[in-house]
C-alpha cells in the first residue's frame, strides 16, 4: 500500500479507451487526487505536490505542441510520474469516442494522425502499454490496476 499513497501516475492514451474511467476509479477506490489535463488545464505546481496523484491526458500527438508536451512529461517522470499508455482496437475505441459524443470525429481523426506518425517519439517516453479495448471487452478498472501493480514498471 505504501507505493500506491506515493504514486504520480499520468494516463494517456487512444481517445475513448478509458483513461478518464480508470483516473475516476482510482480517485473513488484508492484516493488518488484526479487531473482531467483535457477538462481541468495542465495541474499547478501544488497538485503535482499531491500524493497519491493521477493526471488523466490525451495530449496532442501533433507537433508542434507534442514536442513541448514530450518535454513536460519527461519534466514529471523525473518527479516520478509513470505514464502509461492505453491502447487496443481502434474501432472499439473509436466507437467509444463517439458515444460520448463530446467532440467531432475529426478530432479524432487528428489526434490518431498524430499518434501514428510520431508514435516512436511518444513511445520513448511511457513506462508501459496497455491494451484495454477490444471490439468483445473492455478491461476493467481493477484488471488495469492488477496489470499495472504487476508489472515491472510499478506503482
């Protein structure tokens, strides 16, 4: 339990794969004090103090902001952030998108843009990939959490 009051974990990912889901869950289950960057604005100096603490974030996958927003995550790893990045099939997940019904399809269009073209960049700065949609199931917050405890790159 120790390790889960001192976690900074930041949640991105694939549009409608359940980042803000999972963010939500760990405030609810484990107390994690919740940043929704897309909603909320990027966390001040006093949030990111905040342990245990969740920053939930699509952030933009295109230059040139994605270079600055490489930078601010490196900037949070070495306060020890892990960021995670949640991925799967991309029809499910645009499915989901949709349903929300918050922003246009292009939106998406754009951010999956981004993602594929600089994937490496994005890729060099996460802790671990998971894949948590799939046109039969989506992961369950707990199954995630499992995962992630689990894995090399812990809490």
């Amino acid at each position: 339990m120790q390790a889960i009051t001192q976690a900074f974990i930041v949640v991105s990912g694939v549009p409608g794969t359940g980042k803000s889901t999972y963010a939500n869950w760990l405030c609810q289950t484990y107390g994690f004090m919740h940043q929704d960057v897309d909603w909320q604005g990027l966390p001040s100096a006093s949030v990111l103090a905040q342990r245990p603490l969740v920053v939930d974030w699509g952030f933009p996958a295109n230059e040139p902001a994605l270079a600055d927003c490489i930078a601010l995550i490196r900037s949070w790893k070495a306060n020890s952030a892990r960021l995670w990045w949640f991925d799967g099939d991309r029809e499910a997940a645009l499915e989901s998108f949709l349903k929300r019904g918050t922003v246009p399809k292009q939106f998406w269009d754009y951010q999956m843009a981004g993602i594929d073209d600089n994937w490496r960049k994005i890729e060099a700065v996460i802790n671990g990939r998971l894949d948590v949609i799939s046109p039969a199931q989506r992961l369950t917050p707990e199954q995630i959490f499992s995962h992630m405890c689990n894995s090399p790159q812990t809490l």
